[in-house]
C-alpha cells in the first residue's frame, strides 16, 4: 500500500479560531461527546472537521473495542458500509470520463443477465410479472431509480424474496450475485421510483466487467492509492487488525445484515457497503471533491465530474415510503449520484446549507461536506442503534461551534 506523505499540504492542523470556530463551543461540543461515551450512550468515537483544507478537529473519544476495553485510537479501522457508495459512484464517473461507459447505458450492455427482468405486480397475494417499461439504465443504478430494493427496508414479497436469496449472506461473488439478484423481479419500473437499494454493489460488477479488474483493485489504482487513502479497503490485513473499531456485543443483534468480518478478504468486493476506512482517509477522499476532484497536485476526476455528481438528480420521482427506511430523503433533500444533496433552505429540520452532501453508514459512520463553508465533517463510530441520533447531534454541534 502507497504511504501517505507525511508533508502533505492538505489537512495540516490549523487553530479553530482562525478556521471561524468558536474554541470554547468547540470545546463544549466535544466535551458533550465524551459526556456520552463516558456514560456508555456510545462506545466510541474518531471525530473530524476539516475548514478550507485545514484540519480543525481530529479527536478519538471512548472505547475501540468495547469487549477488551480498548481505547479508541485516531487511527482506528472503521465499517463503513454505505459510506462505500460515493467512492464506487466516482469510480463509475471516473470510466465515464474516459469513454468506456456512459451513464445512459443499459446496464445489460455490461451484464448481460440484468435485459431478462420483469417487474413484480401484486394483485393481493397474488404476484404476476410485467415487462420493464424501460430498461435500467448506469444512471438509475447511480440515483437509485432501477427498481431494486434491500431487503431490511420492508417485509413486502419482493423484500422476501431477497432474504430467500441470501444476498447478504456474504458467501457470494460477484457472478453469484448477479445471478441471485436478476432471479428476482423488480419491485419498480426503472425510473419510476427513488428506492435506497443494491444498485452500487451492482455498480461494482459494471466496474469489474468494463476493466476486467476486481473492484478493490480498481479503487486502489484510481482513486485510493492517488489520494493517499492508507488504510480503505474491502478487507483489513493483519498487520493492521489491531486497529479495528468493533460494535458493543448489544449492537450486533440490530444490524439490519451480518456483520462484515474485515479479517478476510471477502468473496465479492460490495461496491455499495463493503469498504474499511479511517476518519482522515475518508476526509481525503471528501476533501477531494470539495475541491472539484483535485488533491495535494493529483486529479482523479474532472471538476465538471464532481459538479454533476454532488447535484440532485431525482427530481420529482417519487420515492418509495418503506417501513423501517420511512422517508429517508426529507423535505428540501434530493440524491446525487452516491449520496443526498441538500437542495433548499428552511425544509431540513438540521443546520445546512445550499448544495451539501452527506450520507452515512449502517453501523454508525457519518460526514457531510458544505461548499459553502468549505467544511468537512466525519462521525466515526460502531453504533448502529444511535446512529441517527449522533448524525443530527454532530451536525448540530459543529454548526454551533461555528462564528462564521
């Protein structure tokens, strides 16, 4: 693995107060933070904030390992499941770019099983399906309009269906995937419906079908090794294990899928959940589409590439109100091509600005990035029952330590 520089020009540590914070806020919004990992509300936390491209915040709070009473470290190894997603959208950006796909293209152009599916239509228990009116198109799979679905968003059939398949079961590889995933029905007409989905594990396999690689490789190559991201990958090697951050022994039994074993390398490299990643690795990687796809003299993408990827691309589709998901994109929220896009003012119920980005992980990851004030924001923790609870507290936080 390339080793990062040492005397890198980005996210060097720069005082609070000349980044626009207020120290003694700052101070407080950490302090509440470790209140609550003191008291065992969650069992440990990396905190970053980073302020045109200057490190402001980067604080390890609590327990790495809650079973062996390990503290945390600034450089613990974190699940980051969907935060996996931006990444692999960019790598799909990335062919884009060199025109060996396009976004308009049937995803069957690249795997051929995906040009047999129908659609499921229930009539009560009853089940027929119909021809897609459209073929799924790169794009749908980017913005989640190709009519799959996960299977912990609802107990409908077709969700059913999914846990029958075993699509979690992590013993698959890419082919097994495919073929367990299009022996499925849709749940939706493709571009009819926004519906938070398998669709970036699917882009993965696009990746490995148009460059012949595994999608670990790729990502390393392209955009992982470029930016000096250390320590993501789909699996942790053992020189490095002891870095893990692990959930409480009480999580575990509520995450909505097994949890990822980063021990081993995986049978399939999931393009939509399976990355490990570090708070500043993933800060770099953040840090590099605030500024337009550049970082410390190395371009990955071009910044017409970032602009499209960090603006809405649903529209008025309709999503699908799930029962465990509810409304997942809220008033004045709208999906880029990876994550939510907050396109409004005074819709959100959160401090924000015009044109942020964020999305988070199941287990409990988090960041936000608003170009507006050149921020960047990153939550790391192995805490799936608070997660949502700790997204809108830091976000709460970090805005209320703000002057400026």
């Amino acid at each position: 693995m390339q080793k990062r520089d040492a005397a890198s020009r980005t996210l060097f540590p720069l005082d609070a107060s000349k980044a626009g914070f207020n120290t003694a806020r700052l101070h407080a919004a950490v302090g509440h933070m470790r209140r609550d990992s003191d008291l065992g509300r969650i069992p440990g936390v990396v905190l970053l904030i980073a302020r045109d491209g200057r490190l402001v915040l980067h604080e390890a709070l609590g327990l790495q390992n809650p079973q062996l009473g390990t503290p945390m470290a600034l450089d613990a190894i974190f699940r980051i499941y969907s935060m996996t997603k931006p990444i692999t959208s960019l790598a799909v950006l990335q062919l884009a770019e060199c025109g060996r796909l396009m976004l308009s293209d049937p995803v069957s152009n690249y795997l051929p099983a995906f040009a047999k599916l129908k659609v499921a239509h229930f009539d009560g228990d009853h089940m027929t399906l119909q021809p897609v009116r459209k073929q799924p198109t790169i794009h749908d799979l980017l913005r989640h309009t190709a009519g799959l679905t996960y299977a912990f968003l609802d107990k409908g059939p077709v969700q059913r269906m999914y846990v029958q398949a075993r699509l979690r079961s992590g013993t698959l590889d890419t082919d097994g995937f495919i073929r367990a995933l299009t022996g499925l029905p849709l749940a939706f007409h493709p571009g009819s419906t926004w519906e938070y989905s398998h669709a970036t594990d699917v882009l993965g396999a696009v990746i490995e079908a148009v460059t012949g690689q595994r999608l670990g490789v790729f990502l390393q190559d392209s955009i992982c090794g470029p930016l000096g991201m250390v320590d993501t990958g789909f699996w942790t090697p053992p020189e490095k294990q002891h870095r893990l951050a692990e959930p409480a022994a009480s999580e575990i039994p509520h995450l909505p899928m097994p949890l990822l074993d980063p021990r081993k390398p995986p049978p399939m490299d999931a393009g939509g959940s399976g990355l490990m990643s570090t708070a500043m690795d993933y800060a770099r990687f953040l840090q590099c589409l605030l500024n337009g796809g550049v970082l410390d003299g190395q371009r990955i993408a071009s910044s017409h590439t970032v602009r499209m990827m960090t603006h809405d691309h649903v529209g008025d589709i309709p999503q699908n109100i799930s029962q465990f998901g509810g409304q997942m994109l809220t008033p004045g929220i709208g999906f880029g091509l990876g994550f939510a896009v907050r396109m409004s003012e005074g819709l959100e119920n959160l401090p924000g600005s015009t044109g942020m980005y964020s999305w988070g992980g199941v287990c409990g990851t988090t960041f936000w990035v608003d170009p507006q004030h050149q921020l960047v924001a990153v939550l790391m923790s192995q805490a799936s029952v608070q997660r949502e609870h700790y997204r809108q507290l830091w976000r709460n936080l970090v805005y209320g330590a703000m002057d400026d």
